[in-house]
C-alpha cells in the first residue's frame, strides 16, 4: 500500500550505484523522501547528496529517521547490520549484494527479523530479467537451471579470476569457475550478486549452476539463463550496459532498483 506523502527511503552506500539510484529518483520526479545516507565517514564532504539528506555510520542511528524503505547498495558486509537494524525498525529492506543471502545463517536471521518487524525483504532483479517468470515456474519442479555470465576481462579485475586465468593473455572467451550457486557468489561477491537472485527464484543454491566467462570480445555485461521444469523450457539473453564508473555492475542493476522503488508509489506497478 503505498505511503502517504511518499516512500521515505535510506541509502545504505553512496557509490556508483547508489549516486545513480538517487539521481534517476531525481529525474524522474519519483514521490520519494531520501532521509538518509549511510557512509563510513560522514565527516568526509559528497557532492550531489539528495536534499535534506542526513549522513549516518552506524545502523542504530537508522530507526530516528523513521523510514519506510532501507536500500543497500554498500557491499556484503552491510547487508547483515544494515538489514537488522532496518526490519527491526519495521523498514523493508532491499539488499542489493544479494551475494550474501548465500550464506543460509545470514538469510535465516533477517528472514526471522522481517517477521518479528512485520517488515519484507525485497529482491530486485538486478541485471537480470526473467525473474518472474523464473520464480513462477519455481512453483512446481525444475529439473534444470544454468545461468552463465559473461564479462569482458577488465570486469573481473580486481577478483578470484585473476588469480584463474591471465585476464590480459586471454584471446577467446574462457570460463574459468562453475559450480553452485552459493559458492561462486561467495568467491566472487562483486560480480555474482545475480547468481543468489537465480537460486532464490528458482531451484535453490546448490541446483544452480553458475558460470563465469571472461571474453575479451564482449563489449556489454552478457546474462544467459536456461530454466527447464514441469512448466516448461524458459531461456533469457540480456546484453547489458556496464554501469558508468563501475564496469563491475550494470546500469540495469540501479534502473531494477528505481523500478521496484517507484512501484511501491505507482497506482499502477509492473
């Protein structure tokens, strides 16, 4: 039900994907309150805060500023404080690392504090789409589900590929580590966020499949999903964009976002 006034949201991270989150709610006028933004050191000066934004550090100053809506876009480590201390307050909260859902303690204890908050977690599907129809024909059996992601190698610069193969020798596309989906969103937390949004949709951690690719001819961030079940055979190919000042994430990771927050005010919400 939509709030009255407008969605009453906090920033949990003011990086790339966060500053763009806030400049699209921007431009497009959403019925959005932005109250704060959690940072590690509010003392340092940010440009382009939202008015009236206030700069947090810690997640007990977070229930003062009475939010409808908590959204992390920090990294990892601030989805399990964060995430606490915004459905404790009654907040929905939006994490988008996702990669740390799986660890399956972590997402037993936030899903015990939505309950006791009666507030919801909320997952946005990120760079991906077919989600819904994923989570719809998760209702009955899937006997399959692979989700192979391919990235040009300067994506994975800075993680585990490095340390895999030789990112700048590469003449082809590679793949260079599959597996379940828990354990290569552990390893590769910045780039796999996507692969616990697939196995919470559809068939669990451990009957994902994930595969990353590092292919010096890709130009785009590039997700291909097969899905086969009693429902029947769901197959989806998206070449994204990769996100200015962040070539880790792409630019449809924050319009997801926007999307689910301007929903939640829309008299119409697809």
């Amino acid at each position: 039900m939509p709030v009255r006034g407008g969605e009453r949201i906090v920033l949990v991270g003011w990086g790339a994907i966060g500053r763009r989150v806030a400049g699209l709610l921007a431009l497009r006028d959403a019925p959005v309150r932005t109250l704060g933004i959690a940072v590690s050191d509010p003392a340092r000066p940010r440009e382009g805060l939202p008015e009236g934004a206030r700069l947090i550090a810690r997640p007990e100053e977070l229930a003062a500023l009475a939010p409808t809506l908590v959204v992390e876009v920090a990294g990892r480590d601030a989805v399990l404080p964060w995430g606490r201390a915004a459905l404790a307050a009654g907040a929905d909260f939006v994490p988008a690392s996702t990669s740390a859902l799986a660890d399956a303690a972590a997402l037993a204890d936030l899903r015990r504090c939505a309950e006791a908050g009666g507030a919801q977690i909320l997952i946005a599907p990120g760079a991906l789409g077919g989600i819904d129809a994923l989570a719809a024909a998760g209702r009955l059996a899937l006997s399959r589900v692979e989700h192979r992601i391919v990235k040009p190698p300067a994506a994975w610069a800075g993680t585990g590929a490095e340390r895999l193969c030789d990112l700048a020798a590469l003449t082809g596309a590679t793949a260079f580590n599959s597996g379940p989906a828990d354990r290569v969103a552990t390893e590769f937390p910045q780039n796999a966020n996507v692969a616990v949004i697939v196995a919470l949709a559809g068939a669990g951690m451990a009957r994902t499949t994930i595969t990353l690719v590092a292919d010096p001819a890709a130009r785009t961030n590039r997700h291909h999903l097969i899905a086969e079940g009693e429902s029947g055979r769901i197959e989806v190919i998206l070449e994204n964009r990769p996100l200015a000042g962040n070539p880790k994430s792409s630019e449809l990771t924050a319009l997801s976002l926007v999307r689910l927050i301007e929903n939640r005010q829309a008299p119409l919400a697809i």
